[in-house]
C-alpha cells in the first residue's frame, strides 16, 4: 500500500504537474496541504486545485478540511494575490478505500475570512488537522493530516506544543495510525521531540536531509506511525512539481484482533 503526502503549494500554477505525477505512480492514498476549493465559478484555475485534480485522477473518495475562506490576499493595504473569487484552502486525503469518518480540527484561531495579511506572521489564520478514519476491506486505518502553525525560526513556541498535544489526543493506538503533514517545525524543534516519543518518525528513521524543493537542510515535513504500520520503503523523492517534495510511504497494516 502506498501513500503519497505533498503540500502542492498554493503560490503557483502546478496542477497539471500533479495530476501527471499521481497519474504516473499508483498510489492508495494522497494527502494535501494547501489544497484550495473554488466557492465560485469565477475563481481562476490555479486555485481551484481540488477539484481540478480530483477531476483528473481515478479516485473516488475525498476528504477536505478547510483552514480559511478568502477571494484576496492584501498587505498595507494593496491587493497581493486575487483568487478571482472566494476560495477555501486546506487539508484533504483522496482515496479510492471507504471513508467511515473525517473530522477537521482547528487547532489554532478559527475558520474564516482570511484577507488582510498584515499580521500573518505574528497571528497566522486558523491551523487545523483532519483526522479521517478509513475501511481498508475490513481493517480500520487512520489518517491524521496537518499544516502547522507558521512561526519564523521553525523551532516552535507555546502554540505549536499545544498543537502537538491536541493532535496526539486524537491518535489511535488501538488501530493503525499515521501522521502526515508540514508541521512548520525542525526537526530539533521540542514539539517535533514531543510526537518522537509517542510515535515512529521516518523523516528521522530514514536519516532524510530535507523535504523542500531547490534547498538543503530543510525539513518540515513529517510522516509518522504506530506500532500497527509496517513501513517496507519510505522516501523523498527530488521533484519540481512544488516547493515541498513528494513524499512516499509504502505500508502494509499489522492486522491483529485489537
């Protein structure tokens, strides 16, 4: 079984890139931060990614949780970014396997208008995880997906502890779980340290270097698994489909009576 985490990047027009990608591997289950959603038919392509992809690829079944809702981005009072109308962006797993729940879990701030920028990097919008529980022919697995809260030095503070504790609230150690996202943190960061404890980090297992396109040393993407997930390959793969690199899981379940 194989899963794919990307964060495809809001900023650029990369669509067509990930489609080709998802088209061209076979994959059981995708996950994506910075995914945006169309509310309006006038929103220009680019950010209407969801749906574009999803109408593109053979999978059935899809899950998106909602950080925001904007149609612009402005900064000193200048319009930096036009949607062409309003957009949500978020997280979202796509999966041919039955999907018997999902919840979406705000973790910082709440959902809404998202428009003046001015404060972002002090306040951030609203940061939220999914948690989306899947029937693979009869075994339960979870899948938990996050895009952190932004801070500057991604070493983390308070906020992202506090993140870390909600989000480990929710981890099943009676089934198989992973954890995947770009959690905004180092890898040294107390709250990266915080999950190490609880769960397997194959970004550390793997001894990986880094998850960002065109940088080195630059890690802030994680996958990590219980004591039910039996990890034949895990890798990075070198590619420009975004600023973030595709990251590939290959798995099987440790099926028990629990």
């Amino acid at each position: 079984m194989k899963l794919l985490n990307l964060n495809i990047y809001m900023k650029i027009d990369n669509n067509e890139k990930i489609i080709q990608y998802i088209n061209e591997n076979s994959f059981d289950i995708v996950t994506f931060q910075e995914s945006m959603r169309a509310l309006d038919d006038s929103v220009f392509p680019m950010y209407n990614s969801s749906n574009i992809i999803k109408n593109n690829i053979l999978y059935k079944n899809s899950f998106f949780g909602p950080l925001y809702v904007s149609d612009k981005f402005i900064k000193n009072g200048i319009v930096t970014r036009d949607f062409g109308g309003f957009v949500e962006q978020g997280n979202e797993l796509i999966t041919n396997y039955n999907i018997v729940s999902a919840t979406n879990h705000f973790i910082h701030n709440d959902y809404g208008l998202f428009i003046n920028t001015d404060n972002f990097r002090v306040n951030d919008h609203g940061r939220a995880f999914t948690d989306v529980l899947l029937d693979l022919d009869g075994e339960l697995l979870q899948i938990i997906n996050i895009h952190g809260i932004w801070n500057e030095n991604k070493l983390g503070d308070l906020r992202t502890i506090n993140q870390i504790n909600s989000l480990l609230l929710k981890v099943r150690d009676d089934i198989p779980s992973i954890v995947v996202g770009d959690f905004n943190l180092l890898p040294n960061s107390l709250s990266i340290s915080i999950v190490n404890r609880r769960m397997k980090n194959l970004i550390e297992e793997y001894n990986i270097k880094n998850t960002r396109y065109g940088t080195e040393n630059m890690i802030c993407d994680y996958v990590f698994v219980n004591n039910k997930i039996k990890v034949n390959d895990f890798r990075v793969v070198d590619s420009d489909i975004s600023d973030h690199l595709p990251i590939i899981l290959d798995f099987d379940i440790i099926k028990k009576n629990y």
